[in-house]
C-alpha cells in the first residue's frame, strides 16, 4: 500500500477537486521519502490541470495529520553510512516541496486534526487555509532531538506576534486550537465531525466564483457552526502572554534559559516549559535564537536555502544523532548532550554551523 494516496473528485460544476492523503499511520504519517517523491509531480500535474479548482491536503486515521520526517530513518542515514548524498537529498527535496506549496497557484486546504509536528508543521503552514481541530496539537519539538524548527519554521516562526515564535521554538510548547487560531498558526477552528461535511460542500459547489471565496465562506461557515467545540478548550499561550514577552525579551540564549529556569511556579504549564530547557539540548537552543534572529528579514527563498545549509551542516554533527538515540532509538531520555548546559556552549563551535557548504551557484535550492 503506497504511503499516500490521490483522489479526483468531480464536483457538481463540472471541476475537480484535488486530494491528498498521507497514508501511512503507523508511523503517525511521518513524512518520508516516498511521499515527498510522489506529492510533488503530483502537484504539478495538477497544477496544470484546468479543471482542478481546488487541493486537499489531509492524512488517514485520526492520531495525526503529520508527527514531523522519519527520524528514525534519519538516524539510519546518520549513523550506517559515510555517504550523506542520500540524507541531503531529502532535505533539499523535502523543504523544495514545502516551498512549492507555500507559492502554488491554487488554493491549498490543510486539514490539521491530530498530532501536527515537525515536518507535518512544514506542509501545513504552507496550506493557504489552515484547518485545526479539537483534536489538533501543533507542535515544533526539534530542541529535543538536537534539531532546530526546519522546514520554513524560519519563516512562519518569524510572523507570529511579539516574541510568541522563539518561545515556541525554544520550549517546544504543544499548542491546540485556541491558541493555534490566536497566534495565526491555522485560519479557522473546525469540529473534526465536519470533515466529509467540508468535501461534501466543495464538491457540490458550481464553483462559478472565484475559488478563494468559494472555500473561506464554505470553512467561514464551517467554523460558525463549530464553535462550542472550542468553547471549553484551553488556551494557555494567550493566557501566558505577558509571562512569555517578559521571559523571551533578554538579548541572549543563556540568560533566556536560566532566567526561565530560576521562576518559581507552581503552574504545571510553566514547569513543563522548563523541564524542556533543562533537558533539551543546549546546542539547539543557541542555534534556534540565531537562526530566527538572522533570518527575521529574510525572503522565504533565503529562509529555505539557509535552512538547508544549517540542517545538513547539523546532521554532521553527533547532538542530533545523540539526541534520536535517547528519544526514539534506546529511549532512555538521557541524551548525552555535547554541552552539559547552554553557559557551556562555545560560540565559535556555534559558527560552524552557520557556514554554507555551497557556493551561491552550486547550492541546491538555488533555483527556487
């Protein structure tokens, strides 16, 4: 059975409506390959495709939309061969197509219900409506496994309001609907019941209109009727606003982290925030701060193209490969950092990363 599948439907106006689903739940329809390979020509395809009106972007089963990339095959690539053409490859495959969506030509839908991570993160903000439902839990947790937000996170990150973006990339905070909607990370907020309403709806329209308005007023609708759903939902992120601009506004990582660290709380939300910057790696934190920072102006070109250079230059490196290990791989969530803390870390070892392996005329995605 193939990892993701493509539905033409025929709508009641004599158009076609376009679906994707990633079809692969055991691994929560963890990106991988296959799906990047196949998603892309698919698009286009379609994209020259008069009669598509429309793209859903979705996945099968309920647990998740998207949990991020196969890491585990990641750590594969890292670890079992001394050539990395492979593992780069996907990379520049992989954040070419998050930038193909993010500029197609026709209106992309993203139904976000579940776990929405990582890489899952990359293809949903790229949709140009954003669907979460009561069941959504979006998340960027790379500073886990030694990573950093990827993906365009560069971008999207960067355009959420006040200081929201570091936060969340830092801590890798878990967000659900309320907030999701609050910060702009999804446009409308969507009972999971109403699905096959949505694709009901977008299949019976004559699509005589221009097809943007058609699916804002159909999901606008949608979420009008939705709305004692989320009634009762938390919303901790707007709750926190105040809390979260105060402990992100120092100039440094480290003064960021420790001051978060030295609050005394009793509030569950915030001990969570600090468990993560007590165990997550140090390494990631020092390049999430300068990752935003450098790319706060950046085109969305230049946010993939630098993105690219900083993973593959990362993936070279033993924290992510130390960081996979203790999550996934022997799961004993004792990672053995190169850093025991984020005071420890050398800036110049920090720099590294921040050298492009390609000239300006042989990087990969120079041709976006």
């Amino acid at each position: 059975m193939s990892c993701v599948t493509f539905i033409e439907h025929n709508t009641q106006g004599g158009n076609i409506l376009g679906e994707i689903r990633l079809n692969a739940e055991k691994s929560l329809n963890a990106l991988n390959w296959e799906m990047v390979q196949r998603i892309r020509p698919q698009l286009e395809a379609w994209q020259n495709d008069e009669r598509i009106c429309a793209v859903l972007l979705g996945s099968e089963g309920e647990k998740a939309f998207c949990a991020g990339g196969d890491i585990v095959k990641l750590y594969e690539a890292i670890n079992k061969t001394d050539d990395k053409s492979g593992m780069d490859a996907f990379f520049h495959h992989e954040y070419a197509l998050d930038y193909y969506l993010h500029t197609y030509s026709k209106p992309l839908i993203g139904w976000g219900k579940g776990i929405v991570m990582g890489g899952g993160m990359g293809l949903f903000n790229a949709c140009h409506f954003r669907v979460v439902t009561e069941t959504s839990h979006l998340a960027m947790p790379e500073v886990n496994i030694g990573l950093y937000p990827d993906v365009g996170a560069s971008w999207f990150l960067n355009h959420l309001p006040k200081r929201n973006g570091l936060f969340l990339g830092l801590t890798a905070c878990a967000i659900h609907a309320n907030d999701a909607i609050f910060l702009g990370l999804a446009d409308r907020a969507i009972a999971n019941s109403m699905r096959y309403e949505l694709l009901d709806r977008l299949l019976s329209e004559s699509w005589d209109k221009p097809a943007m308005e058609v699916i804002d007023s159909i999901l606008r609708q949608l979420e009008t009727s939705s709305k004692t759903v989320f009634s009762q939902l938390p919303h901790p992120i707007q709750d926190h606003q105040d809390w979260i601009n105060d402990a992100m506004a120092k100039d440094n990582v480290v003064d960021i982290v420790n001051g978060v660290l030295a609050i005394n709380s009793e509030d569950t939300w915030v001990t969570k925030i600090q468990h993560t910057l007590k165990y997550g790696s140090p390494v990631s934190m020092h390049i999430i701060k300068r990752q935003l920072d450098r790319c706060r102006h950046a085109s969305l070109k230049e946010v993939f193209q630098t993105e690219l250079d900083l993973t593959v230059k990362i993936s070279r490196q033993r924290e992510l490969s130390e960081g996979i290990r203790a999550l996934l791989i022997d799961k004993d969530r004792q990672p053995q950092w190169t850093y025991s803390n984020v005071e420890q870390v050398d800036t110049h070892f920090i720099d590294g990363f921040f050298e492009s392996p390609w000239t300006e005329n042989t990087h990969p995605l120079r041709d976006l």
